[in-house]
C-alpha cells in the first residue's frame, strides 16, 4: 500500500504532508519553493510509492474562488500531466492556515517558531491530509 501525499500550494512555498504506508496518521513532511515542488515530486516518489494525491483547493467562506484558486487549478493540471497513473483529490482548505496556527500555539511553540510560515504550510497540508483520512472513514 503506498503513500497518500496532501500539498499545501502557494505560489512562494508549497506545504507537503504524507500518511504512513498504511494511510492511517498525517504527518507533516516538508516545505519546498514552489518553483521547485514538481522536481521534489518526483524524487519523493521514486523513493516511496504513492497511492494518491490530496490537493488544497482555496475558497471564499461562500464557496466562491479565490485569487489563489486560479494558480491551484494550474498546479492541478501540472500534478495529472506529470502523474498521470496518481489520482489527485481536491480538498477544501477553508480555515487550514488558522488551524494550524492555533494547533501550534496550543501545543505551546515559540512565538519565533509560530511565524515560521514554512512550519505554517506543512501543518496545513497535514490537516487537509487528515481532514481527507476522516472523510474517507466516514
């Protein structure tokens, strides 16, 4: 059973999130410029099978798009072309940025490292990557 990879997409910095190989915990895995983010695709994935990819689809709170969302539509179609065998499920990522800053400030980090926005988009993708496990199970 492969990974499942949830991605986190900005156009500066792209949060990466991956399951265990039994997709059963979401745990952050990396930052990466966005310029570089298909390149370290593909080497993640030669090195771990991946059985699917969760994609953050950014939304106004009436459902409508966003700026962002015309860029993450793009990057979706990148992800198809270049992984054209790995299905890839858009998520809502309403809310993901807040939560994950509050999830570091309740778990007591550092003012410096709660600014990290690196730190701020892997824990994003982690919790679209969990948000996706729960609404499979459902």
């Amino acid at each position: 059973m492969g990974r499942i990879l949830a991605i986190d997409y900005g156009t500066k910095r792209v949060g990466l999130a991956v399951t265990d190989p039994l997709q059963i915990i979401a745990n952050p895995l990396e930052t990466v410029h966005a310029k570089d983010v298909l390149a370290y695709l593909k080497a993640y994935m030669q090195r771990e099978p991946v059985d699917a990819m969760v994609l953050g689809m950014p939304k106004r709170l009436t459902g409508e798009p966003t700026d962002a969302t015309q860029h993450v539509v793009g990057f979706h179609r990148k992800l198809e072309k270049e992984f054209p065998g790995i299905p890839v499920h858009l998520a809502d990522e309403r809310f993901t940025s807040k939560m994950a800053q509050q999830a570091m400030l309740a778990g007591g980090m550092k003012k410096k490292d709660r600014q990290d926005k690196g730190t701020v988009d892997r824990l994003s993708a982690t919790i679209i990557l969990q948000s996706y496990l729960e609404s499979r199970s459902i």
